[in-house]
C-alpha cells in the first residue's frame, strides 16, 4: 500500500483559555495549543495506477501533533471518532470517486486546540445487493432488536475468529437486566440509522463512558443500565476484502456498546428475518457477536432454529463431575482392540487447564500395562436423539497415538456392540498423522467393515485445533472436519440412528486401528476447547 502525505487546504486555529480570578492568584502555567500538526492519509490499495485506492473505501489517517493528548475527526456525514494514538481507519461508502472533507483537531491541555481541514479522493466500487437493503430497510420504520430468546445471540470470540460466539455465548434471555433487550434498530431509507434505547443503554466498560451517558451500573467487565437516550445516526454498507459490512457513524451502535470502528460485519444473512454480526471491540481484544430478528418473539414466521442444549467449555480447574464418568481399567481384551493402555481418573492422564481439557497418553505401568491415558464418557449424564455435535480439539502425535472423539447408544453395555450403534465422529493414528477419518458401526457393518470416510493431506492435525462434527437426523447422518464434509450416509429406521447416544472422549495406544507403538514414545496429549451440542 502506498503512503501519499496529503499537502491540502488546511485552516489552522488556535484556542487559548482564558482565565480571571478574584482576589487571589494562581500559577496554573503555561497553557500551550497543539503545534506542527501534520495529517498522514493511507488509502488501502493506492498505487500508482490506483491513485484513489483499491475499491475498499478504506483511508487509514496517522495524526501527529505537538503538545497534542487527543485527536478527533470529523467527517462530512456528521460522523466523528476520537483517539489518543493519533490513528483512525475509516470507511467511506458512496459508490464512485468522490473527494471528501475531513476536520482533524488536535486538542491539548486545558482545551486548546489546533485543526487542519484536509481533502481525500477515494474511490468506492462496491454497491451493496438490493435485497441487503430490503432486508434491511423493509417498507420503512422496520425495527430489529436482538432476537433474546435464542442462545448465542450475544457473546464473544477471538478477533478474526469464525466460530460465533465462540469463546462466551450468552444463553436465551440471559441478559434481561442489562437494557439491551428493548432497544430496537432502524435503518431508515434515506440513510438515517435510528436508535430507540428504552432509556438505558448496555456496554463495555471503559468504552461505554464515551457515550457520555449518566448512571448504570458496574457488573466485572460490563456496564449495566447506562441512561442514554434515543439518538440519530447514519449507516451505510461497504465490502472490505469482500466482506458485507455494516457501518454506523459517530457513537452508533447495536446490542452492546464496544466503540472502536462502529462496523458490524455480516457474518450471515440467510435467515428470512435474522442476521448474525461481528464487530471487534475499540480495545482490539475480542469479536462480539450478535444475532439481530426484524421478527416479533414466537411469531412463528421463521423456522425453528438450531439451539446449543449441551455443552462443556473446560472453564475452572478440574473436570465437570456433573457432565462426565471415567471409565476405568482396560476393558475385555484391550476394549475389543488389543490396546495397550490402562485408563486412569488420575490428574496425570485427565486434566482441565487454560480453557482446555487435557488428556494423556504416557509410557508408565500400571496394572500390568505399559502405558495409562484416559477416557471419559456422558453415559447416563447427557444423552440424546439427532442434533449436531461440534468439537474443536488438537491431537496428540506420536507412532501408536489413537485419539478418539465419538458416540455410542445409550443401551450399552447392556445391549451388545455393534447392535447398539456407534458414530466415530473423528479417530486418528499417529502412524498416519496427516489423516483424519470418521466411521459408523452397527449390524452388517461394524469392525473392519465399518462404514467410513476420511479426509488426506493435513499438515497440522497435531500443531494446530480444527473443528470435528457429525450432524445427525432421522434421514442423514454427515460427518466433516472443518466444515467440510466427508462421510455421508442415508439413515433409516432399520439402523440404531434413531435411538439416545452419549459422547465418548479418549486417547487410546496401538490396538487395532493404533498399530505399532514408537519405541521412543513417552507421552502426548489432546487437548479439546469445548464440546457442544446443538439441535
């Protein structure tokens, strides 16, 4: 990208406090107005054969000045931001090359403050798709709201992150108290964004303040019922990198008040009333997510949606005793593989620790083993028919590795194997480390003969976390890694498919599917962000 110093129009004024006393005098010092401020603008994608920019719409200005504490930028829409660092990106939207003015004032103590008034030519060629803004805008005075009632309408992941929510994800109707529920969201017509907030107002700590509202209340992170009334803004629509966006200007904003940009990316419009959005956090410390409806709760105008009913995010120190059992010992004959491992409930082989659960496979004797590890189990603790199970885990390495994340039928063990069903969703060899398959057993169809797919070419499986999942209906049952899908089968009612399964979670050593143990193997582990369960 190439940095063009813009040498433009400026107007420079200066302001001086002025300060009288009665009968006593104060030495307050010297109070001095910003100097030598210089306006640096870099328009992303400006180049020689694209002297206004790639198309984005995107201009990034670095701001310096002596004696400066804060900037502020002004635009033409009425929008404005403020910042310490001096550096501001924003996002211009009206399709074609335009120039725009832009007021920067550099503030210094006691209020002084210095301004220069500077052009930009940007060029913008995305138009945004009728049916975004009829989505959007409806026949006018269209309201959203942030659609309460389903779990993961509002949380938070890591920034860039593609998983919603993926770190915290707010459950139906958990933030009730906080007076984000009846605000409601208009995106008028003529560009008008309006903001009805009920009077109060919900948002994050230290970023909240620059609302300037009154009251609210302090819970950790958060600020509760801050006053703060109903407002105007605009909003318009860019692409940048390709990505529908929705920009607010000035302090717009929607859900949970977060600052930084005030852009909302689209991250998904499929549904007929809904839309789920992105935005990071003016600290660049988190994506939060929101789902917003233009519908009215149990209106029955969309389909039933998929909701989490399950979940464990290995938070806390220890194991969740309430969610999982240990199977313990070895089993008949290696658990029916000749495996070579004893599994143990020991902190050694099972652990929960940085948000993760930890579990071991070592070289140690025990039993009459050579080796311990651990499995765990949800058998009589959650157990369910159809939905869709989502892992997110890293592997262990290592020749004889044999890591599992599936699902058996409720009736065992006291119904037999294979009649009562299992679905690997993902089992991997550390023999074979840069494959990964899935599998269904039952009648017909079970050992060596299971139904399985698999996905080649991984570099990474043990460097790295990918997602694992299996969607499971009466008619369907389809297993991906990474959203991709590679096993599909028809399900029936002559299969056990259609019955209760619990999870399973293990790490196991050689065995059948295992093979030979590295002589120099000594221990490794797979660690597993959360297991959730959707239907």
């Amino acid at each position: 990208m190439k940095n063009i110093f813009l040498k433009l129009t400026f107007v420079m004024a200066l302001c001086a406090g002025l300060f009288s006393c009665a009968e006593d005098d104060y030495d307050i010092g010297e109070i001095t107005a910003p100097t030598n401020l210089q306006v640096d603008a870099n328009i992303v994608g400006q180049s020689g054969e694209m002297p206004n920019g790639d198309g984005s719409g995107q201009v990034t200005f670095n701001v310096s000045a002596n004696n400066a504490m804060t900037y502020k930028f002004i635009f033409e829409n009425g929008s404005s931001a403020t910042t310490s660092s001096g550096t501001y990106t924003h996002q211009f939207s009206e399709t074609g090359t335009k120039v725009y003015t832009v007021n920067v004032i550099a503030y210094g103590p006691g209020g002084t403050a210095t301004s220069m008034v500077v052009d930009v030519e940007v060029l913008v060629t995305y138009e945004p798709p009728k049916e975004l803004i009829d989505k959007l805008v409806g026949d006018g005075n269209k309201e959203w709201r942030i659609k309460a009632e389903v779990p993961g309408h509002f949380g938070l992941g890591p920034v860039g992150g593609v998983v919603p929510a993926e770190w915290y994800s707010a459950g139906a109707n958990e933030k009730s108290a906080a007076g984000m529920y009846d605000d409601r969201y208009i995106f008028n017509e003529d560009g008008t964004f309006t903001h009805i907030t009920g009077g109060t107002v919900f948002g994050r700590a230290g970023l909240i303040d620059q609302l300037g509202g009154s009251g609210g209340t302090v819970d950790g992170a958060d600020v509760l019922n801050l006053e703060y009334g109903d407002y105007t803004e605009n909003w318009s629509i860019s692409a940048p990198g390709g990505n529908e966006t929705i920009n607010l200007t000035g302090i717009g904003f929607i859900g949970y008040y977060i600052g930084g940009d005030h852009q909302y990316e689209i991250f998904d419009r499929s549904g007929s009333n809904d839309i789920i959005l992105r935005s990071t956090d003016g600290n660049g410390e988190f994506d939060w997510w929101f789902i917003i409806t233009s519908g009215e709760e149990g209106d029955g105008g969309e389909e039933p949606e998929e909701q989490l009913i399950w979940s464990d995010e290995f938070e806390g120190d220890s194991l969740n005793a309430d969610n999982w059992n240990f199977a313990i010992g070895n089993g008949d004959n290696g658990w029916g593989n000749g495996e070579s491992q004893y599994y143990t409930d020991s902190q050694d082989n099972v652990k929960v620790e940085n948000g993760n659960l930890v579990i071991t496979a070592k070289r140690e004797s025990e039993s009459g083993f050579d080796f311990t590890s651990a499995r765990i189990t949800t058998k009589d603790k959650f157990e369910f028919t159809y939905g869709r199970v989502e892992v997110r885990a890293k592997l262990p390495a290592g020749g004889g590795t044999w890591p599992a994340i599936w699902m058996l039928g409720a009736e065992w063990p006291e119904e037999a194997w294979p009649g009562v069903g299992e679905m690997d969703i993902m089992e991997f060899v550390g023999n074979d480390p840069d494959r990964v398959s899935s599998a269904l057993h039952f009648p017909g169809n079970s050992g060596g003969n299971a139904i399985v797919g698999a996905t080649e070419g991984f570099t990474d499986l043990t460097t790295e976390f990918h997602i694992y999942e299996v969607e499971w209906t009466t008619d369907k049952i389809i297993f991906s890694v990474d959203g991709t899908p590679h096993l599909e089968f028809n399900n029936n009612d002559d299969t056990p498919f259609q019955n209760d399964f619990y999870l399973l979670l293990n790490v196991a050593m050689g065995g059948t599917l295992g093979g030979n143990i590295a002589a120099d193997f000594q221990e490794s582990s797979m660690e597993v962000d959360y297991v959730r369960v959707y239907q």
